[in-house]
C-alpha cells in the first residue's frame, strides 16, 4: 500500500497544460496550470495544433514546478495520473506520452483519469480538503484510509449519492454519481444535444467582439444589464426531440448517446446562439461589436500585450522585447463595459440569465426525479456567478445541498485528475502501457 499516497496528476486534454500533486486525493500539494489563452485568443478559440505546440513547450516546466512546489521528488511518488480523454488527440498525447515515460523511468504505476470524472473530483477534493478529520482520530479508531478507500475526511455525506452537473466548454453533462466500495460509479442522465453551455458562452462573446475564452466576459458584463430585459425563453433552448436516437451531430455531443436518456434532462444550447445574432442583427448593434473588437483586440488603437509565459515569468520580458512589443496588460473586463451600449449590456445578461435558467430548471428536475439529497456543479462555466448564487439559492429552498469547486479548480487543473486517480490506486485499477489518447471517451454507462 502507497505509503504518502503521493500522486502526481497531469492534464493537457484542451488548452491548458496543468500538473498538479495531491495526496491521498484529499490535500492538494501543489496545482500548476500554464493557460494557452493568449496563443489562442486571436483565434477566438482554441486551435488544436497550436495547443499541441504549447502542450509539448510546456509539459516539462509545468510538472518540473509542481513537483518543487510539493517540495517532492519523482522518487517520493507512488503513482502517475493521466487525462485519457475526451479531448483534443494531439493535446492529450502529450500528456500521455509524457506520463508513460515517467511511470516507465520510475517504476511507478500508470493510472488513466477521465477528464470528466477528474471535474466531478474537483468537488470532491475541495470537500475534503474543507472539511478536515484529525489523522489521530483516524488513528484512534484504527481506520486506515488506505484500506476502506475513504479520505480523512469523508464525511458520511460526501458519501452518498450525488447528482453531477459537469457544464464547461465541452460538455453539458448530468450523472448520477454514486460511491461503491470506495470508488465510484457514474449513470448518465443527461446531456446537450449540440454545443456546451460553455461553448454558447464563447460563441456570444465571439460575436459581440469580446474576449476568449467568453465566461468570464459575460459573466462580469451581465452585472451591468438587466436580465429580463430580452425575454429569451426555454422554448428556445429545448432540445431537439427529432435528433433522439441520431448520432450526435458536434463535439460537445460526441461523448455519449441519448438514446435512453429523459428528454427532460436533455439540454440544447445552440438556439439560444442563434437566438443572441438574431437581436445582434435586428437591433443593428454588429457595427458596436466590430468597433468593439477592433478597439480592444484587432484594430490599430487595440493596445499590443504581452502574454506572460506562465512557465518562465521572468521570459515575459525578453521574448516581449524580442517581439517589440510593450509591456501593457491585455485589454479587461472593465475596458469591454466602456465600450458596451446598455442594450448590449442587456442582451449579454438576458442571455446568461437563460442559460443559468435552463441548466437549473433541468438539474432540478433531475434531482427530484432521482431523489438525491446532494448536487456537485462543476467545470468551467461553474466560475459564473449568476449560477452560483442562483443554484446556491434554490438548493436552499428545496433544502438540498449544492456544491461548487474553488474557482481555481471549476476550470481544468491536474488536482482533480490526480484526485479522481487515489481510489483507483487503492484499487489497482492500472492503465496498460499501450495507453493512448481517447478523445471521444464516455463517462458511465
Ligand atoms: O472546464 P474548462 O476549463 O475546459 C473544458 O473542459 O472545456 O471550461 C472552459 C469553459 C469555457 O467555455 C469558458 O468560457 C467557460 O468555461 N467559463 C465560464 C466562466 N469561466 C469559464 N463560463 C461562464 N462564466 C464564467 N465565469
Ligand atoms: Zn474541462
């Protein structure tokens, strides 16, 4: 048995390379995640050859920092954790090629982690680490960790069974997440038909010539709008019944099949984008995101950044002289609100406030129908904090208990990987040396 239960956890399915060393899934030593937004940003949205490249430039220094962050070593390790899939095939090869060669040089075993379940863990493991158990406790009760599969800190509540809502730029996915023998077991419940929640986020900003990645844009945007202002409505967003049963069409959808799945607790986010260029177009307000764009990211006036070199801070400043450009901090949230006309501020919050509507009126429903007690929200749009406090409010008044990761830990991060991983070293659960990358892996059955 693992005597730290040190695991190290690498990730690198999309857009960012992260490393990350949590023991026994339920401290976190260290978490380092190296963000390609600015190679992608110019793109407005991530291009996988380009994330390839930067995966291979940033592996070695991401897990490099990790480690010396965890003031361990590779020999202190008992295991190597690894994102399988979905994602990006060139971007979790260099992860997995990576590992392999870790796990080979070193002895140690190989452990394959779905990305999916690793954002399920993310609230796992801020649990236990929220809600710690004295070790001598544990020790005065003769429970081991190792041998039960359950962390310090497990409370009999974290124990039961939870519904999942994993809600990030490539999935909008409902599971019924149960322990079992110190594992867990996972049903799908539910899932979008066409594009994520998150990709709707991304696609609106696109158009309104805000950021990439577009969350957080919208997120702190729709603070200034009101959100009853355009009256989006549910029927906009309702699945697309027609599609039961087909293979499904996007990437987002890819993952899983829908054919048993409650038409209720299926999600369809691409009629609301449709629905935001309608009114861009209506209300004529393309010409004020162009400018906008141009003003913040593309025109002559838009101020040149450097991207920080989240490895090498300190090569921020030669690679930007080498490039010429100045030292400015990229255009902000703030820099967006000058530049937005109330009726944009309230087509932004409109949207965000039906997006959060129909993930809620959803979730719910699920959790009623399953009769569980407890909801984990999860990935990257579970940062918006019209969710949070939305979610957080109605689980309130059902007198159901709702929980989201840290902000650091809703969007993707090694911790969680190398989190999901501890159980399946308690259970020996090894991935063959032949791994590869799976990029349309499905979570549960
Ligand atoms: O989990 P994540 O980092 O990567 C994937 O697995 O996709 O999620 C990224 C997604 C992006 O679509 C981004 O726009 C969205 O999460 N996001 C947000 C917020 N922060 C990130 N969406 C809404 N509000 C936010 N604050
Ligand atoms: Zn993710």
């Amino acid at each position: 048995m693992p005597a730290r239960g040190l695991i190290l956890g690498i990730e690198s399915s999309c857009d960012e390379t992260a490393a990350a060393v949590v023991e026994r899934g339920s401290r976190t030593l260290s978490s380092v995640v190296a963000s390609q937004i600015a190679t992608h940003a110019r793109y407005g949205g991530v291009v996988p050859e380009l994330a390839s490249r930067e995966h291979l430039r940033a592996i070695v220094p991401v897990v490099r920092a990790a480690l010396a962050q965890a003031n361990v070593t590779l020999a202190d390790l008992d295991a190597i954790a690894v994102t399988s899939g979905p994602g990006l095939a060139g971007a979790l090869l260099v992860g997995i090629t990576y590992a392999k060669a870790l796990a080979f040089a070193q002895n140690l075993p190989l452990i394959a982690v779905n990305h999916l379940e690793g954002h399920i863990h993310a609230v796992l493991l801020n649990e236990r680490e929220s809600a710690p158990v004295a070790e001598s406790s544990l020790r005065a009760s003769n429970e081991s960790p190792q041998g039960t599969g359950r962390s310090p800190s497990d409370s009999p509540d974290a124990q039961s069974p939870a519904l999942a809502l994993v809600v990030s730029g490539g999935h909008t996915h409902l599971y019924l997440a149960r322990p079992a023998n110190g594992s867990w077991t996972y049903t799908l419940i539910g899932r979008t038909l066409d594009d994520a929640a998150g990709e709707a986020f991304d696609k609106v900003a696109k158009l309104l010539g805000l950021g990439y990645p577009g969350g957080p844009w919208i997120d702190s945007l729709a603070l200034h709008g009101n959100p009853h202002a355009v009256p989006f409505s549910f029927s906009q967003i309702k699945p697309k019944l027609h599609l039961a049963g087909q293979p499904p069409r996007t990437k987002a959808a890819r993952t899983a099949p829908i054919a048993n799945l409650d038409p209720r607790f299926l999600f369809s986010f691409s009629g609301i984008k449709t629905a935001v260029l309608r009114y861009v177009q209506l209300h004529n307000l393309r010409p004020e995101a162009e400018s906008r764009r141009d003003a913040l990211f593309t025109g002559p006036a838009a101020r040149l950044f450097a991207p920080k070199n989240a490895c090498h801070p300190e090569r921020s400043a030669a690679e930007s002289k080498d490039l010429r450009l100045p030292l400015v901090p990229p255009p902000t949230q703030a820099d967006a609100l000058a530049l937005c006309s109330p009726q944009t501020l309230d087509l932004i919050a409109s949207f965000q406030h039906a997006v959060v509507g129909d993930l809620m009126k959803k979730t719910f429903a699920a959790a009623e129908s399953l009769a569980v007690r407890r909801i984990l929200i999860t990935g990257g749009v579970a940062a918006n904090r019209e969710l949070r406090l939305r979610f957080t409010a109605e689980a309130a008044r059902r007198n159901l208990r709702v929980s989201f990761p840290t902000l650091a830990l809703s969007t993707d991060n090694a911790a969680m990987i190398a989190a999901a991983a501890w159980p399946k070293l308690q259970s020996h659960d090894f991935a063959s040396p032949s791994l590869s990358a799976s990029p349309s892996l499905a979570l549960g059955i």
